[in-house]
C-alpha cells in the first residue's frame, strides 16, 4: 500500500518555481467555479503518520486558496459535550455545504485506527467500523459531496530521522516528548492497521490519495494536484457513471397491508381516557427525569401519518408530560437553503439530541420515502437507497442510547374527510386546511402503498415501527403514550 | 420487518383462477426475451422458515417456466471437496450466466444465519460477513445479474400450528422429527438473526422480498410477480440510475515510480544462478509437499509483467520444481463466450485451486486495471471499481488458506526492444512476436503508468506484490522462486 510513497519522490526548487505558479491559478479558479456554481462540496479528509507534513499542508494550502470558502476542523478527541452524541454526529455537523470545501484533520477514521492499535478492540470490530465507513462516504458521493482521502506517509526510517534531528537541535529538541518515541515504537502496528483501514475503505467514489510526506516540495506541489482534480470533479458537468437500476418489489397483491389490516374502530371513553392519560404521563416524567435517562439515553419520537391524522394533538399530549427545558418539537417541512445544500439526513443530524433530552419529530427523515416517493421529488433510485440509508442512520442513533420510537397514525379516508370539513367549519382552525390537503387525499392509495412499504422496509429489530389506529382520537394519544413508555422503561431496565 | 407478512395475506380460488393464467403467460413471455436478447442473469435466492413453502414454491416455478433457462441449485452443507476452496466457490461456479435464471436454495445467507443462531459466531463477525455478502451483491448488480432475493416468512403460531397439524395425521406424522421441535424452540433467535441480516442486506440493487408463507395461492402468486419484475428489468434496456462519477487520482509529479525505481542493473553470474535455483527449486519441491500446505493451504501465483518480460521462462523454472498433478498454467488471452456471459472475475474463480494445489497464472484478475483500462475495453467506472473488488476476492482466497504471490517482473524499454528483434530472428520464436506487441510498445508509458497505480492500490498487507527486476532472466527467475518459497514457508510456519 505504502511502496509508492517510499521511492523518493521529490521535486527540485526549479521544478517547484516551475510549477507551482500555475497550479495555484488552477487551484484559485476551480475554487470560483464551485462557489460561483456550487454542484457539490469537497470534503478532504487528513490522515496519516505524525511528522508527514499533514498541518504544514493545510497551511499551505490556506495560503494558496480564498479562504473564505474553505474552512479547516482540527478534531482531536471528542468533547465533553460531543461524547453525549453519536459519534457521527460532530462530523455531520461540519460537513461543508454544497460550493465549500471543509477540510478535517481528525475524521471519521481516527478513532476506529487508533482504538485498533492499542488494541481496545478486535479485528472484526474494526472492520464492522470500516464497513459503516464505507457506506457512509458512499451516501455522501450520492449526495454530492466530492470527498478527497489524503494518507501522508512516511517510512519508519524517515520518522526516525526525523525524531533524531529534531532532538539534536536545541531549538526544536523540546518538539519531542517521551510519548512521540512510545508512538515510534507502535509503528509497525500503526502502518499495518492503517494498511488494512485504507485497502477496506478505498473505493471508486473515495479512493486513497497517499502523499508521500517525507520532501516537503513534492508533497505540497501533489496535495494541491489532488485538491484540483477534486474541485475539477465538484464543478464538472457530473457525467455519472451508470449504477444498476434498482430492483422492482411486487407490491401487495390483495388489499392488505399492514396499514389496512388495523382495526379503526378501537375507541376509549372520555373517563377511561383521563384515567389512562394521567397515569402514562406521569410515568413518562418520571422515566425521563432517571439519572440513567439523563446520563446515557435520549429520545427520538417520530410522528408520521396521512394529513389530520391527529399527529399534532399526540404530540401536545407527549409535551406536556415533559419538562420544557428538556425537549424539542421540529415539525418538518420543506427544508431551508441551508438545508438544501446539504446531503438529505444532514437537517435531521443536526436535530438529534443529545443524552438527557428528548427530540420530537412531526414528520421526519420518511418524508424521502413518503411524499417526495409519491410526488416525484426524489428519484426513484433516491428513494430506494434511501430505506438503506435511514436504517444506518437509525443504527447509530439506537448505539448511542437513542430511545426511538416511531409511530404511524393510522386513519381510513373517511375519518379525514370528516376532519377536514371541521377544520373548513371552525375559524380558528381553518389555517390547518390548505388545497395542498385536498390534492394530496387524491393521492391517497399512492400514499397508503409508500406508506406500508416504509413499514416493512425500516420497521428494524432496533428500530420498529408502532402502527397506531387513530380513527379514535383518544384511543390514539393513549396508545402512543404507551409505546413510548414502553421503549424507555425497556431501555432503562 | 415481518410485519406485513403477517397480515393474513390471501387469494381466493376466484381469484387465483382470474390472475395466474396472465401471469404465467407473461412470465414464459418475459423468460423468452431474456433468452432471446442476454441483457442479465437473473439468480434468484430463496431462504426463510423452515415449511414456509420454499421448495413446494420452486416446484410451481418449475411448472410454469421452460426449464431449459431455469436452473436450481439445492445447496446444502458443502461436501468434503467443496470445503477445500474458499466459501463462496461454489456459489460462484453456479451463478446463471446472462439469459438464464438460476435459483439458489441454500445460499450465501445460508452459513453467516446459522452459524450466529447457533452461537458459533458473535455479531462483529456477523456483520462483517453481511457486509461483504452486501459488496458481492453490489459488485454482481454492476456485472449485469438481477437479483430477487425471496424470504419466504411464517409466523410463530402458523409455525406451531403446521408441526401439529403434520403430527396429527398418521400420513404425516413422519415429516416431523425431535429436530423439528429443537428448531422451533429457536424460532426467536432465528426470526431475530434473520431480521438484523434482512436489514443490513436490503440494499437497492438487492432488496428482499418478504414472502408471506401461510397461505400457498398468495405465497405462489407473489412470487411469480416478484420474479416477472426481476425478469422485465433484466431485459429492459437498463435505464440505469446514475452514480456518483469515480475522484480522479493525482498521478506522480516526477518520473518516480515503484518500478522506475527498481534497479534493473542487478544480474546473476551462470555459475551462483545455477546453484540458487537448485536450491529454491529444491526448496519449493519439499514445501509443496507438505502434509500442513496439502490439508490447508493452496498456492497462488500471478505472474504479470510487460511483454517479453519472461514470465514463461520463470514459469516453466517454477513448474519445474513441482509435481505435475500439483499444478495447473493458466494463460489469460481473451475470455470465452462463456466466460463473457458471466460477471468478470467469475473465469478467475473456476481456477481457484483446492488446498493442495498450486494455480499459477500468466496474466490474471489484473488485466482489468492493465490491458483493459489502457485499451479502453473496461469503462473508467469498472476499472476503478475493480481495486476494490480486486481486494474483496483476494482476501477471500487468502482466508481460505492461499498463500497468494503476485509478481511484477519489471524490464526497460530497450530490453523489451532487444528480445522483441532476437525472438524475430529465431524462427522458432517467432511465433512469440506479433504486430500486437509492436503496438502495446507504443504505449509504454500508459501501461508504465496503468502498473504503478495497481502496486499502489493492490499491494495490500495480506497479498502484497513483489517487484522483479527482470532484465537479466536470470536473477529475475531466482528472484522469482525466492518470493514464492519465502511466502509458503511463512505460511507453513
């Protein structure tokens, strides 16, 4: 993997004077053309042996580029504050908006490398790791983020010297501590870990770049060759390369899914729900105020379901269970700018909270596969990658302490009628009716169909899908008071 | 994920009546055209709960389809023979080339499920073997095979209630055994196993398909239209989704490369030639024949290498140091009509040697990132793919016991130039020499260039390549059976 680097590429001061004027024309023109076209980002990610010339680089390279698009994360080791996350999730966060490019020094590879060689875990957690990594950076060249993979290598004999020189010299000797030779020694380990980590996640969209660190002039004149040809690639014309069309699923052939097979005319009394409300709620406040909640659990409740399904009285129900200063509601609908030059779960990464709090969805991350299935906003290769997708994304919510809970409210489309036409009758709720409702009822078999295939796509061993008859308003508030009483104490337990 | 399995999915007899007579017509119609015009494969995977009705399933299919395009493959257990290739052998010496439909009952789900219910593996490993039963899929999807993959669901109680109803009748009661009743005490574990391999399995271009079990019209009829959808996209002219383009990679500044590198200066005298290659000819005999490579490992040796580089010449050095049962020479020149009805690496996999057995290959796997790419025969998109899955198939045969031995034998222009006129001027050579050869020479640098990008992306820490200087024969063929005895001893140790 690393031969390459190890021949002794360098450049001479001529070739440099030779060169590099005009590289850096390239490089400042490409960088206008993303940002005055902005198809896509460029992330770069940065990695490699210590002493191989990775912060020289950047700084290079933010002497060379306008840097008012491009931005640098040094990331060490997560926060305080971040460790209450996914671990995705201070990534997420940072990810350059499509015409920027955002650089990170410390990424997504930094802890399962290092985790390895020290041995803190095993060959197969590491790969599982790498896997994730792989799917990831695959999500993100489908939605347009160019990503750059620099590796700055150095041999073991070059960061000896290195260490040496720098320890003979009084005036850098105290660059090195007792810990960078404790690193030396690991670096047979270090190398064929990280060997391993690059062949595993070396694909077309994301391939490796490794930079030879050891000749300052070479590296630099090829970190700043490598950033053009990405650049190029984000402003190019995107001539995609042709994938496999996705595979068609029969859709059900009689009229049952999993929707329809609901019984709606499950209802509760006025008294048996009052009596019901009090106690789930009082249960939901305890549970959310354990020091167990607070310390390694949050939770995420996801409302979907057809307009007037009741989403919003539910969810008034939920608050007021809850501490005010302890959740959040983001109704969803179409996304900002901000949003929109981001990849699609990017708006809802940055609304996952953190341990201790509790996220509440109306409608969420299923809009891909629901509405914008059914209205022909996304593709129809976007929305089947996208069951994929949520479900990793959900993944790493559950193995962070998420609580998820996602519920389907279910009502027929006679009960929606009834609704609409009251919301049409009483004036302070008439701004809840729009004709956007009417035409989607139109849709309604299209929307039934989204809906059930959601459900028996992402209803996952950690993350299922409670489907709640809610015909009866009462009876539904109940039932999805339940089911998120239910999910915590579980989690608690 | 089962969920909408469960739902009381059913046909009546007026129904079945109505429908199946279309369906089948259609079916044979669409079976027809992909006969006709080989667009695809289609391999169909069949897997789910015991007496769900899988092969009552494939029976009905048998009934419908012209048999001569259909083929299944009841995979049990691997026999004695087949447990000395790699694991996944003989699925692909199975997989149906393009125009016929193959189904796999028993398939690479089969083992990575079991073993985890059985507790033989723990959910690291698990995941590791779904992810890379997620890459073959992807990389089989991009070589044109269509995959339906049908599992085949019954719920607990219909479970329960089939083995009683068996057990109840003195026809019956023979199909059930204690062992029936031992699996279905595992229902839980199995259902839960087999949800969390579904998930991280279900990707676009390979979803499942959740086949309710119970009722058999339903079941049949469900299955013959899933299979008509993966026969119509197998035909249609693939409209295919559009992929991210692959990031372009800086090539080296300067003229350095691993082989520019190599100093071809180094010779061998006659009289130190002779005795080494007695020695390591010797050496590799004694290796060969020992009881711990004929009970685990095999021997892989891909020679690759300019033209006249003397790859024969070191070949026949190397084969003549083993036993003539021992070993095949497989030379690769343009596949076969067969070979190109199939995904790409399928004509490296029917020569992957048993354990025991040396494979040697004069020229390989590698022509896609060589020949093909400087030719243009393989687009940008498959060539760059190709490191990946390049990788993905060696560590397959590396785990599986082969010690693998890729060697680069390096010569300069002017050599090739000297053998290419003296292979002219012998008439018995000079069959050696064609107008092909003149004009690869041609694109010396291309090739030149094409070569050090696979020692950079290939030469991975569990196959790494070794660089032969071979412009003098003779210390490239000592070269040559040293790399190959040093591996296999450091295997044998």
């Amino acid at each position: 993997m690393f031969e390459a680097a190890e021949v002794g590429h360098r450049l001479s001061k001529d070739e440099w004077d030779a060169q590099i004027p005009e590289l850096r024309r390239k490089l400042l023109e490409a960088e206008y053309r993303l940002v005055e076209d902005p198809r896509a980002a460029v992330a770069v990610v940065v990695a490699g042996v210590d002493g191989a010339g990775k912060g020289d680089s950047i700084n290079q390279l933010h002497a060379w580029m306008d840097t008012r698009h491009l931005r640098t994360h040094g990331l060490g080791l997560p926060t305080e504050e971040e460790r209450r996350y996914p671990p995705m999730w201070r990534f997420w966060r940072r990810l350059p908006p499509r015409g920027q490019i955002g650089v990170f020094m410390g990424s997504w590879y930094t802890a399962p490398i290092i985790d390895r060689v020290f041995g803190r875990t095993d060959a197969a957690e590491l790969d599982r790791q790498l896997d994730r990594i792989r799917r990831f950076e695959r999500m993100l060249a489908h939605e347009r983020v160019v990503l750059l993979k620099l590796w700055f290598h150095l041999s073991k004999e070059d960061q000896e010297t290195r260490l040496k020189k720098l320890e003979g010299s009084k005036r850098t000797a105290w660059r090195v501590s007792k810990r960078d030779w404790e690193h030396f020694e690991l670096y047979d380990t270090f190398k064929e870990v990280s060997a391993h980590a690059l062949r595993r996640t070396s694909i077309d969209v994301a391939p490796w770049v490794i930079v030879p660190g050891a000749e300052p002039r070479y590296r630099q004149a090829m970190v700043g060759e490598a950033l053009l040809g990405a650049l190029e690639r984000a402003s190019r014309s995107p001539e995609p390369a042709s994938a496999p069309a996705p595979i068609p699923t029969p859709s059900a052939l009689d009229e049952r899914t999993v929707l329809s097979a609901l019984d709606l005319s499950q209802s509760l009394s006025k008294k048996k729900y009052a009596r019901s409300l009090e106690e789930l709620q009082g249960r939901l406040n305890r549970l959310t105020r354990k020091k167990r909640f607070r310390k390694k659990h949050s939770l995420v409740v996801v409302f979907e379901g057809m307009d007037a399904s009741g989403k919003g009285g539910a969810i008034r129900r939920v608050t007021s269970a809850l501490d005010a200063r302890q959740y959040v509601v983001t109704p969803i609908a179409a996304p900002t700018d901000e949003e929109q030059a981001q990849p699609y779960l990017w708006r809802f990464w940055r609304m996952i909270p953190r341990h201790g709090k509790v996220a509440i969805f109306d409608r969420s991350w299923y809009g891909r596969v629901l509405v914008e299935r059914v209205e022909g906003f996304a593709s129809e290769a976007a929305w089947k990658r996208a069951y994929a997708e949520i479900n990793d994304f959900e993944e790493e919510l559950v193995e962070a302490g998420a609580v998820l809970v996602k519920l389907w409210l279910q009502i027929d489309p006679e009960e929606q009628l009834a609704r609409f036409r009251e919301r049409q009758a009483k004036p302070f709720k008439r701004y809840k009716i729009t004709d956007e409702d009417w035409r989607n009822r139109d849709k309604w078999s299209a929307y039934a169909r989204a809906a059930s295939e959601m459900v028996e796509r992402t209803s996952t061993e950690i993350a299922p899908w409670t489907l709640v008859p809610a015909n009866d308003k009462r009876f539904a508030r109940v039932a999805v008071l339940r089911a998120i009483d239910d999910a915590l104490q579980a989690a608690l337990e």
